[in-house]
C-alpha cells in the first residue's frame, strides 16, 4: 500500500527541497508552493531552502535580493559564474560579502574572493566546501586574503572538501591543511613543478579522498630531487589519478597504507606523450611501510610499459583483499607476446593469474595464488581466448588444486575482449565464471545469440 504523502514529517520534506534547489535552483520552489498547502508551508518557513544561491549573467537582481531576505541568516551555499560581473549586480555582491560569515559552501572565482574583502579569517568558521577556480590574472595573487589567518580559538577550520581548479601556486597552498578530508586538483593549461603536487600533498594528512586531473607538471623526473621525507597519508581511502604527467614519480613519494581503491589514467600517447614508467613507484610501494595491504579495487587505464609488467606483478602479490582488478593497456598483451614461455610466470599477467607462484619468505619456501581474493577481472588488454582459459578454470573451481595451496576466491566476473568467439572456449568459460562478457560492441550485442 503506498505511503501518504501527507504523512511525511516537515524537516524531511525540507531537506528532500533543498536537494532540489541544488538541481533545479530557486525556480523549483514554486512549484512545490503549489502542491499543497502544507508544501507551501515548509517552503516559506525554511530559510536553508532559500540560502542556495545561484548567480549568472541571466540572474535577476530583484529575485535575487528576495531570496536573500528570505533566507535570513541561515546558512549559504553559493554557485557564482565568472561572468556574472554585470553592474546591476553589484548590490547583491555586495550583500553576500556582508553575509560571509554565513557561507557553507561556495563554488566561486578568485576574483569573486579578490573583490569581496573577505578574508580567510571570516570564512574559516563556517565554510566547509570551496570549489575555486582561477578568475582573471589580476587576481592570481591571493594579496592579504590570508593574511592574519591564525584563529586565536586554535579552532581548526571547517573546511573538509577542497577543488581547487587550475589556481595559482599560493591559493591552493593557502587553503590546505589538516583540516582537509576530500582534494581535488585540476591544473589545466598551466605548469606546475612536482614539488608542488608533493608540497599539496603533505599538507592534507588526514585526507580520505585525493584526486589529480589533468596536471602536466613542467620538469621531467630526472631533474627533481626526491621529496626530504615520505608523505604519509594514513586515513587515505581513494586515490585517483587522471591525465597526471609523471604521476609514478609522484606516486613514489606517497605512503598510503589504509588506501582501498586506486585509479591511474594517463592519457593517450598522441596527446600527452609516451607514458612514464610505473616501475619506480610499484618497486617503491612494496616496501613494507608502503603497500597498501587493504586495497580492494585497482584500475589502470593507458598507464603501463611492457618493462612494468614484472613490477605490477610482484606489486599484486601483496594484495591479498584485492577484489576488483581493471586493466585497460595493450601493452600488457605485447609483454605477453614478447616473451618465452620458460618465463611466463615473471613477465606475463595471465600466467601469473592462472597458476600459483612460488612465495621465498626467510628463506622457506611456499606456493601462493596471485589476488587470492579476486572476484572481478576486467582486461582490455587484447589477449588471446586461449589465455583466458586458464584463468578461468583455476579461479573457476575447475582445475585440481595442488595441494597445501588454499584455492583462490571464485571468479565471479570476466570482462575481456572475447572475439573472434569460439563457441567451445566461450561455453568453458562461462562454466567457469557466473558472468562472462566481452567488450567488443558486436559481440556484446550478438554473443548470446551466436552461442545458442
């Protein structure tokens, strides 16, 4: 029997509108007023409702100012577009600077900072998500707006969720701190040195979740010096790295222990350059102060050379609760077709998938499996059928186990490049595996039927 409407409690109801406004802005509260009474009700006695802010060349000053006086003084979230400069504007500019203090989110420009006078001091309190981007040269430097930032409370700020979008050196700086839990950096179109990226990094200790867009940094490897000590991000929990020129060197330098998924995408080689070897951070994240022992998911996209295959193995031999591996790199499949078979185990990612290794610890000898806990397999790396077939019978339950070697988890996901499709091999695979798909478009869309 369906709910009543009616009978949903005010303050869900608020809450439920203010998400709204944040995706439709302001115009969608009139048509909740319209809806009922009791809607009208919740809309015009919940200031949070009209404290989400959304300004643009297009935005009335008008409907604007009455917004604001509706919205009292409760708390403000703030969308402000670069263009939205326009003189007759300017008063209502002005009444949100008078109002910053209020300020709990806010996704503005420098320049938008650089005129409102406020300084960090009369934001640090409140604000706890900032999305700054760069605005017009003339504001690059951030001038007084930290200065006499020290709280004399020794109260820590707010601020938790940092995006800081293609800024200069000394605003990013200026807002990092322990204080940080969620990073975000794009840096598009202009340099930055790695020592930068490690200088950032060292400052957000405490972060949960780290991400890295599209940052060329302008020195090569050879010419930076390594960090003076490790950086140590022991609450981190995700870590993505997108577009990141050099990102294994700045990778080397990150001690991440309580990491759980990670995320390397470079771009393509026409665009950005031959990829960096990953060689040196994997040999770097073995180390025991290093390995991210609790990694669950691990996805690398365009990231490889085939002289990083050997490293990226003995890399996965330390993640025992790795359950999700995604792999997108052809050069995976020409390390594989590169090399003989006496050294399969060493350098090809699918032999070392499909049978145990030999584990040396102390001079004792043992067998283990590679990914013991692997669950779901995704490979765009243009392998052979025939080099599947392995996989799936050993993680499948099929093969006899050699015994004293615990057998790994079962596979439950295979995603790979299946075609030309041979009906023998496919129908062994999914005897092995619950889902098996292929990613090819054709044989996505005609592999069922072809197999029937």
């Amino acid at each position: 029997m369906p709910a009543d409407i009616h009978a949903i409690p005010p303050e869900i109801l608020a809450a439920i509108f203010v998400m709204g406004v944040h995706t439709w802005e302001i115009q969608f509260v009139s048509t909740l007023s319209r809806v009922c009474q009791d809607w009208k009700s919740v809309v015009d006695n919940t200031p949070r409702l009209w404290g989400v802010i959304f300004i643009s060349s297009r935005s009335s000053p008008g409907v604007l100012e009455k917004q604001l006086a509706k919205a009292k003084a409760s708390p403000l979230s703030l969308w402000v577009l670069p263009c939205a400069q326009a003189i007759q504007l300017n008063r209502v500019r002005k009444q949100l600077f008078a109002l910053s203090a209020n300020w709990v989110e806010a996704d503005v420009g420098t320049a938008f900072l650089c005129e409102s006078g406020t300084g960090w001091n009369a934001l640090r309190h409140n604000l706890q998500r900032l999305t700054l981007c760069r605005g017009h040269s003339t504001s690059d430097d951030p001038g007084s707006f930290f200065e006499d930032s020290t709280d004399i409370s020794h109260r820590q700020p707010s601020l938790h969720t940092f995006y800081s979008l293609s800024l200069p050196v000394a605003w990013t700086r200026g807002f990092l701190g322990p204080w940080i839990k969620h990073f975000y950096l794009r840096q598009s179109g202009k340099g930055q040195k790695i020592t930068d990226t490690w200088e950032y990094l060292a400052r957000i200790p405490n972060a949960k979740t780290i991400s890295l867009y599209q940052v060329q940094h302008v020195e090569h490897p050879d010419e930076v010096l390594q960090p003076p000590c490790t950086i140590v991000l022991a609450k981190l929990r995700d870590l993505k790295f997108r577009r990141v020129k050099f990102s294994s060197v700045v990778l080397a330098a990150i001690a991440a222990p309580s990491l759980q998924t990670l995320s390397i995408d470079e771009a393509s080689e026409s665009v950005w350059g031959s990829p960096s070897s990953m060689s040196s951070c994997f040999t770097q994240w073995i180390q025991p102060s290093h390995t991210p022992a609790h990694l669950h998911t691990l996805e690398l996209i365009d990231t490889l050379k085939s002289g990083d295959i050997p490293y990226l193995i003995r890399f996965l031999r330390l993640l025992p609760n790795l359950v999700r591996l995604l792999i997108t790199d052809d050069e995976v499949g020409r390390a594989t077709a590169s090399t003989s078979t006496s050294s399969n185990g060493k350098v090809k990612l699918y032999y070392a998938l499909a049978y145990p290794y030999v584990n040396e610890d102390g001079g004792s000898t043992s067998s283990a499996w590679l990914c013991p806990s692997l669950m779901i397999l995704y490979l765009d790396t243009a392998p052979e059928l025939t080099e599947l077939i392995p996989i799936a019978r050993s993680r499948g339950g099929i093969a006899p186990f050699t015994a004293g070697i615990p057998p790994p988890a079962r596979l439950r996901r295979l995603e790979s490049n299946l075609c030309p499709v041979d009906l023998d091999e496919l129908n062994e695979l999914k005897c092995s595996i619950d889902e098996v798909n292929c990613i090819c478009l054709h044989c996505g869309l005609t592999i069922e039927d072809d197999s029937q």
